[in-house]
C-alpha cells in the first residue's frame, strides 16, 4: 500500500487555506495545519473540510471543497514535533512577526526528525511576504539547532513569490461559515527552483525559477507597491472609498498607479536584464490592474494599506522600489505621491476601527514629521550614499499635501 504523501503548513489563515492548502490538498497530498487559533483548529478537525469560493466580474462564483485536511494547535508541540518527524514537506504562510514564533518550534521537530530518522532531507516552502526570507530563516533555524545539525545538508529553504489575493472575511460571512475563504481565480506558486532537497513537487500551477529574488522583488515592487499606490491615492481623493476597484475607476488614479508600476518595472528590469524583461513587465502590470478591478472579490482599501509601521520599512513596498530606482538611475517622480499618500492613509475597518499599529503611528510617529519616519520607521542607513539621497530627495516635501 502506497503511503499517503503528508504536507505540514504553518498557518492556517487566508494564504495558508486559500493557497498552500489547496494546491497540496488537491494533489493527493493530507495537510495537516499547525495555527495559534484554537477555534480554527478545532473547526477543521470537526468539519474535516472546507470552502474557498472564488470570485470573479462576470463569472458566477466556483466553490472548490478542499479535504483530507486535519489541524494542530501550535502549543501542542509533541504533536506538532512528531507530524514533523514524518512530514514529506513543509510550508509557512505565518506572517513576518510570527515567523519567529514558530521557527524554534520547527527547529524542534527538525532535530527530533534528523535523529529518528537519519538523512531523511525535507523542503521548506516559506510563504511570506518578505524580502531574502530564507536568510532570516536559516538564521534563525542555526541558532536554534544543535551546533552540529546538518542544516546545509538536511534542510531545503524554499523562497517563494505569492501573488495571489485574498480578502477579509466580514463578520457575517464568517457567523454563516468561519472556515469559508473568498479567492481570486490566480493560483501560481513561484519557487525557487536551486533550493530544493528532494524532487519538486508535481503541483498544478507551481513555476520553478532559478532566480527567485528577481520574482519577489517583482512581487513587492510591482504587485503591493501598484495594490498600496491604489490604495494610498484612492483614500487620498476620497476617503469614503471602501473597496480597491472604486479608485481605479477614476482615470487620474489609475493613470498615476500604472505609472507608477511602469517606473518600479524600469527600475527591476534594470536590476534584473536577464530574468525580467520590459514587455514581460508591462503585460504583468496590466494583468494586475484588471485583477486589482475584481469588484466580485470585495478587497478594501483597509486591508491594502493597512500596517504602516511595515509597508514604510525599507525593504517593503514603498521605500524598496525607491531604493532601487534611486540605484538603477531610474527617475521616480510617480513614488514621491504613494509616500505622501502612505502618510494620510487613515481608513477603517468593517467596525469603523484603524489597523491598532496604525493608530499608534497617526498618535507617534506622524506628528514628528518626514525626517524622524525615515529614520525611524523606514530605518534609513546614512552610510550608504543611494539611502542617503532617497533620504534627502524625500524630505525635500515639508507637509502632508494632497496630490490631487
């Protein structure tokens, strides 16, 4: 009897469900999710099932079940250690403040497997929205592991690029079923293809690249940078907008976003030649700006502008393709409006509430201007002269104007 094939994914939210889940689910594979959500896990091992309805303009809704699903509370860690030990793969999908919750738990199970069961080598897919996460992660995993473990050769640290979206589910959505999760039809897994320990797997839609920092800079520089700009900019000319398509029915927004998208392209095509071409580049950008007027989907504004504190990083979606175009001697003039924007972005969630992080940086940071927020939320280094001139081309705008 052939042995049933075990993913283990770290996370069981909208990407963990909507995604991963059903990519492997689908292929043969038993998930089995391992979350902090004791409410969610004991649903997924009481319905044994759930639903990802996809949603698209024009087209009637598809309901695709997903089963042959179980679910693990992260505090249950012999559990999760053992489900480790005998797991053919494992993927995260946590968000970048939780990963390192987790990775010493992983570690756990890492070390557990490596003695119980030799050279069994094992892949990591890391699902996260984060730039060189597989540096962070391998970091970590050595601090945490035995001085002697193998990392190098046991552990693959599979980098991805994830641009799939998914919505908020209301409160009254989630009262009628607290498992369903509102999809996009796109479902392609970029991953990075020279990682790998043991063979890829065989998943529909999964594209293995060989340099996967160009597709998740691409994925931050293009896809959330041109999602924020629409996000930013929309609040910016009416703040009673709601939900993401509305702004861009409005052709001074939508020329500014896709510009602004064209001037990030410019920038990775330069820094990437050889992995991602301009017409490539401009035929994606225009794909994502008919998927960002999916009105079917329902995203808001909230939920894509949301967390101030990380998208204004330097490694995020506004400073990041600042930094680039600034090192590629590409003009940007588009990026000043989307920082400005970023700074005004108040809206609130179905409750009427601000993201909590938000409203502590409307109350702390906001009020002492331009200079501190680059310093201290976008952690600007002075050292380096390309950060240096972002710095000083940026604090060139003395107040919070509108573009409009």
């Amino acid at each position: 009897m052939t042995k049933k094939r075990k993913m283990i994914q770290f996370g069981a939210g909208r990407i963990g469900r909507s995604f991963l889940g059903q990519l492997f689910s689908l292929s043969g594979y038993e998930v089995v999710f391992v979350d902090i959500n004791k409410e969610i896990v004991n649903k997924i091992n009481r319905k044994k099932e759930y639903r990802i309805i996809i949603k698209q303009n024009n087209v009637s809704d598809q309901t695709i079940l997903i089963s042959n699903i179980r679910a693990i509370e992260t505090v249950n860690t012999e559990a999760v250690i053992q489900e480790i030990v005998e797991a053919d793969i494992l993927c995260t999908a946590v968000g970048k403040d939780a990963l390192k919750n987790i990775i010493p738990l992983i570690a756990r199970g890492l070390s557990s497997r490596e003695k119980k069961a030799g050279n069994s080598t094992v892949d990591i897919i890391i699902a996260e929205n984060m730039r060189h996460v597989s540096r962070y992660f391998f970091s970590e995993l050595k601090r945490n592991l035995p001085e002697e473990f193998p990392l190098d050769q046991f552990v693959g640290l599979i980098e991805t690029s994830i641009g799939k979206m998914v919505p908020i589910i209301t409160e009254k959505e989630s009262k009628v079923d607290p498992l369903v999760i509102l999809a996009e039809p796109y479902n392609q897994l970029i991953v990075d293809r020279k990682s790998f320990k043991n063979p890829i797997p065989l998943l529909p839609e999964l594209l293995a690249v060989d340099n996967i920092q160009a597709y998740v800079d691409r994925k931050l520089f293009i896809h959330n940078f041109g999602h924020a700009a629409t996000a930013y900019l929309g609040y910016q000319y009416q703040p009673d907008f709601k939900y993401i398509y509305e702004p861009l029915q409005e052709k001074k927004i939508y020329n500014s976003v896709r510009n602004t998208m064209l001037q990030s392209a410019q920038a990775l095509n330069k820094a990437y030649p050889d992995d991602l071409k301009m017409s490539d580049l401009q035929i994606h950008i225009d794909d994502l700006l008919t998927r960002f007027q999916n009105k079917a989907l329902g995203d808001t504004l909230y939920r894509v502008g949301r967390d101030l504190y990380r998208k204004l990083d330097k490694s995020e979606r506004i400073i990041g393709p600042i930094i680039m175009a600034e090192q590629n001697h590409i003009y940007w003039d588009e990026f000043n409006k989307i920082f400005l924007a970023a700074l005004q972005f108040k809206a609130r969630d179905e409750y009427g509430q601000l993201f909590p992080a938000d409203k502590k940086f409307i109350e702390k940071e906001l009020p002492l201007g331009i200079e501190h927020i680059l310093r201290s939320v976008s952690h600007i280094d002075f050292s380096n002269k390309i950060e240096a001139n972002v710095f000083r081309k940026l604090t060139k705008y003395s107040s919070y104007q509108s573009i409009f």
